[in-house]
C-alpha cells in the first residue's frame, strides 16, 4: 500500500519487515527482549521514475541509496536529480528510527520487494549506512552490482566518532528506558559539548542515531566483508574527505589500504575543488579524497561527486 505526499516527489509506502530476523535471533538468544513477528513500517521515500513505466526489455539502470544517521531520503536530491537526467532511476528510503546493520538490510530487502525491484545496479551509502550496505553486497540479495562508498565508516574503531565505545554504549542502552531517555535528552546536549564530542549536539537524538548506528554495525566484522567484496572484484568508488569530522583523515586512508591503494593511488582534490593529484584506479575500484569536503562531501562538491558517480555507472 503506498501513497503521495502533497509535493510529488516524496513518497509514503507501507509494508512489514524483520519478522524472520528476530525469529532468527531469539532461537540463538542474542537479546532479551525481541518483537513478536514482522515489524509494521510505514516509510517514506523517494522514486524518480515512479510513474514512469520501466521496461524490463530495455532496463533503465537503478541506483539505491541509504542515508547515514541522522538523514532522510532528501539527502540525495541532488544526486538524484542529476541521474534522472542521465537515464537513471534512483530510489531512496527513510530509515525508521534506531535499528542494527541486519535490522536495515533486512528493512532494504522487504522495501524493494515491495517496489518489485529485484536487482541494484549501483548501491550508494553514506557514512554509518555503509554496514548495512556491506551486508547487503556480501548476501547479494538482492543482487548487487557495484558499490559506492560516500564518507563511509569503516573497518575499526579508529574514527573520531567512535570517541569511546564504552560511553557510547552506556548512552545507548540508557536511553532505552523511558526516564532516562527523557532526562538525557535535556542533559544530554551540554554533556556532549563539554565532552567534545565531533558530531552534531544540537539536540540529544541526533547523536543517539549516529551512536546506535555505529554501534550495532558490528564494526570490527566488517573488515572481512571489504575484503571479500574486494577480493570478488565488486566494481567500488570510495570517496572520502581529509577533514570529515565523523570519521577522519587517518581512518578513511587506512580503508583505502585495506582495499590496497596507497596515498599516491588515490585522486585528491584540493581545498578550491580542483585536481590536485591524479591517482590511479583498478578496473574495479577507484579511490578519491577531498581536502576539505566534510562529512557531507556529496552536497559541498556535487557538481564533481555526482559526474564521478554517473561516469562510474556508464562503465558497468
């Protein structure tokens, strides 16, 4: 069941997910408490060429991408817009609330099964979202083509927001009791600010999704799964900044390595948006760094980010 906002291009859709995954879970007694049965959602999301008929003789390419936390499917306007223009359909959801890697892969696989899509030519994360893309490319159901990493997280601990797991967690699981929830939420605010924190503090929910998602995105199994895709020879672009609060420029070059590109095979901008060092790439992945493109590098250079990523699905 699904239905149209007022503005057109935001779109609302109803369906229910992650049954089987906690059915899954409580025979293996991860957690204590568990919903009973699939999960109501009630989603919205947008779909550039909804009402458009796409021919399964003559497929236009479809582009998925899954905003960080916090963030909602109007993250990728511009991107999608870009792509529409070129021939492509991109489809972005909006995650509900708080929820682990396996909780948003299995919430992606009962999207797009909702919308009959089948296949992702080209899966485009941003930050936190890249665990739960990880997963998805790994189990290939749906099928996924090619990757595209935006400022993702990555294989360790080592990221500026991962300040310190041990407090992290504590914040997590407090907040999960009602009392605490609302105390922190008054409380929380200053707390982080004193502490420093290098993520947004301008209220106590946003830095709680950005916690819970970095936490229940099994971070250190995830290294495994870039190398495999790695090893498969997943088409990837990987696009990170020098100056990304979230994650930072010691982290985002230690994945560049572990996907096996040195400093000198990764493309870098310079502060002015210009080529500063051309790299090289493989047939299958390509490596590029911003100096000073933030977390969000996709809207502070999208002119460059966008052709990159149009460039990097005509070669499929």
């Amino acid at each position: 069941m699904s239905s149209c906002t007022q503005d057109g291009s935001v779109y609302k859709i109803c369906f229910k997910s992650c049954g089987n995954l906690y059915e899954k879970w409580r025979k293996e007694g991860r957690y204590r408490k568990l919903p009973r049965g699939d999960i109501e959602f009630s989603v919205k999301y947008s779909d550039t060429h909804k009402y458009e008929n796409v021919c399964q003789s003559s497929p236009v390419p479809t582009v998925v991408a899954l905003h960080g936390a916090p963030g909602t499917c109007k993250d990728y306007f511009s991107l999608s817009s870009y792509l529409k223009q070129n021939g492509v359909r991109v489809v972005v959801p909006t995650f509900p609330g708080k929820h682990s890697a396996e909780e948003k892969a299995q919430f992606v696989r009962d999207f797009l099964n909702t919308l009959s899509i089948n296949q992702i030519d080209t899966l485009v994360v941003h930050s936190s979202t890249v665990y739960t893309g990880l997963q998805l490319c790994v189990e290939n159901s749906p099928l996924v083509k090619s990757l595209v990493m935006l400022t993702p997280g990555i294989h360790t601990y080592d990221m500026n927001s991962t300040w310190s797991p041990f407090l992290m967690n504590v914040m997590v699981k407090s907040s999960e009791i009602p009392i605490l929830y609302k105390i922190l939420q008054v409380c929380g605010p200053p707390m982080l600010k004193l502490l420093r924190v290098p993520i947004r503090v301008d209220n106590y929910l946003e830095p709680l999704l950005s916690c819970t998602s970095m936490l229940r995105g099994k971070i250190p199994e995830s290294k495994e799964k870039f190398l495999q895709l790695s090893k498969n020879k997943l088409p990837m672009l990987y696009v990170f900044s020098d100056d990304d609060t979230i994650v930072g420029k010691k982290g985002s070059y230690s994945l560049a390595r572990l996907l096996g590109f040195s400093n000198k095979d990764v493309f870098i901008y310079d502060t002015n948006g210009n080529l500063k060092q051309i790299g090289q790439e493989t047939p299958y992945i390509k490596v590029i760094s911003f100096e000073n493109g933030s977390h969000y590098v996709f809207w502070k250079y999208a002119d460059i980010i966008n052709q990159e990523i149009k460039n990097f699905i005509a070669k499929l």
